[in-house]
C-alpha cells in the first residue's frame, strides 16, 4: 500500500502541472479568475472558515498523535530499514499531514456539520487515513467511530457513534452487486458478515492487492445504532447470532484497519439478520470498487 499514496501524489503534481499549456508557442501558468465563495464550517453552534489558522492548527495538534500511532503507517511509508520508515514518517507528520488537513476541511465546506471539535477531529483522522491508504473516494465518508464497539458513547468527548444513525459496511463480489442491481432485493447481498467501515476495507484492500472484483458497499439505516443494536448480545466465538427483540447482534472482532479508537468490535452476521435488515430497509449505496 506504499505505493498508492506516493502514486497519488504523484498524480496530483501531474495535474498541477497540466494547468501551465502552451499558447502560441508561450508557455503560459495563468488560472482563470473564479468568483470568490465564503464558505464555512459548523462545529456546535459556530461556523468558521475552512482555512481558519486557529482551528487548523487546534486540530493538527489533535489529529497527529493518532496517526503518529496508527501501525499502518510503517506499511504506507516503509523505506526498506526502519531508520528511513521512520524519517518517512515524520517528514508527512511534521512536513504534510497539516496541509492535507486543511484540504479535508475544504471538503468539509457546507458539506458536513459537527457535534463538537472532537467530532472534527474524529472525522479528519478517519479521512487522513483513508487518504494514505489510498482510497480517495470514501474520504467524505461520515464517521460512525463507536457504532461497532461494545462499551458505552463518551458524549462529553463526542464519542457518539451510536447516536448516530447506523452504518453498516460490506466488501462483496462484484457479481454479488450485479445481482441487487438487477433485483433491488437487499436479502440477496445480506451474505457472511456487515461492519465498521474499517472493518470492511480489511478486506477490500486485501482485494485491491489481488486485484479482485470486489466492490464496498454501505447499508445506511434511518435509525441510530444504539436503537438498532443489542450490546449486550456480542459472541466470544462462533458467527454471531441474528436478531433478538428486534436489535442486532454480533461478534467479536479484531480486523478494523482504520482503527481509529476501537477496543472490543463487533460485527453482524448479515445472513441470519436478513430478514430484519430487509425489513428496516437501509438506503444501499456502491462506495467503492477495485479498479484494473
């Protein structure tokens, strides 16, 4: 997965450096002028400027011990010794990683409201990581950090995953999506087992390496997780069950590759649970697909 980052940096320059065309035999570097838009952030009750020096720096101060901390960063900018992996690793720390935040929070434009500043900072840490690891088309995503981990919400420190209405993501074949397409019968995709998004790219990135046909696909419910869930019913060992009293079930679980801040996760066996999830009727969207 080293790769896939520097790849796209790589792109990216390519793309900045298409912008200066030749005309006329000059080579010229001028943009076109483009109106000027005020665009804001909502954190709580405040709005404040995607490029806002204070709340920039407030949040590169919180973001960068979690990613400083994420194993996966070896993996992504592994340099073949642990002296260079290491000097790799703090140059993005302390060279990038605050440039990439402020181009998440550009994203973030009134687009995306939030709970609080960790609540921010609990969504740019999932997209940081999504982006190093390559797969650009899922930063955005609306975290749910919390939703498949048994103890309780911290709401004062905006850990509310679980008020947060319930997200369930998948990695299938993609003849498996070409299926639902045809039927848009949900029960025909409710197969093995549904997650955390980390949980997911466990295995989709595990495709991605094999270049599989394999796609990511979410399950949004309207409801919150900690009304759809039953935590007090998660297995030790086996599948998991299906649902009881309504709520779904679960299994413990130890393959959450984004690992943002998760002890003791969970997943659902989807296929015992079909009847419920069909009937609860999740809005089911493509997030993802490996390409060739």
């Amino acid at each position: 997965m080293k790769t896939n980052y520097f790849q796209q940096e790589n792109r990216r320059e390519a793309a900045a450096n298409a912008v200066t065309q030749k005309q006329g035999g000059i080579k010229s570097a001028v943009r076109p002028m483009k109106p000027v838009v005020q665009r804001t952030i909502t954190i709580g009750t405040v709005s404040k400027e995607h490029n806002d020096a204070a709340l920039i720096n407030a949040q590169y101060a919180e973001v960068k011990p979690y990613i400083a901390q994420w194993a996966q960063m070896d993996t992504i900018f592994a340099g073949g010794t642990k002296g260079k992996t290491t000097r790799a690793k703090n140059t993005y720390l302390n060279n990038k990683l605050k440039t990439d935040i402020g181009a998440m929070l550009v994203k973030y434009n009134n687009t995306k409201t939030f709970a609080g500043d960790k609540d921010l900072t609990r969504q740019l840490v999932q997209d940081i990581k999504l982006r190093l690891l390559g797969v650009e088309d899922l930063v955005g995503t609306d975290q749910t950090d919390g939703q498949f981990w048994e103890k309780a919400d911290e709401a004062p420190q905006a850990r509310t995953g679980k008020n947060k209405t319930l997200r369930i993501y998948r990695t299938m074949k993609k003849a498996d999506w070409a299926t639902y397409e045809a039927s848009h019968n949900v029960k025909d995709i409710l197969k093995g087992h549904g997650g955390s998004l980390g949980q997911a790219l466990h295995y989709f990135l595990k495709s991605k390496d094999s270049n599989s046909d394999d796609v990511l696909v979410e399950f949004a419910f309207s409801a919150a997780a900690q009304s759809l869930v039953d935590y007090t019913k998660i297995s030790s060992g086996g599948e998991g069950d299906g649902p009881q009293g309504g709520k779904l079930t679960g299994k413990k679980e130890d393959n959450d590759v984004l690992k943002i801040w998760d002890e003791k996760i969970f997943s659902i066996n989807l296929g015992k649970s079909k009847d419920r999830i069909a009937e609860l009727n999740p809005t089911v969207t493509l997030k993802d697909k490996v390409r060739s």
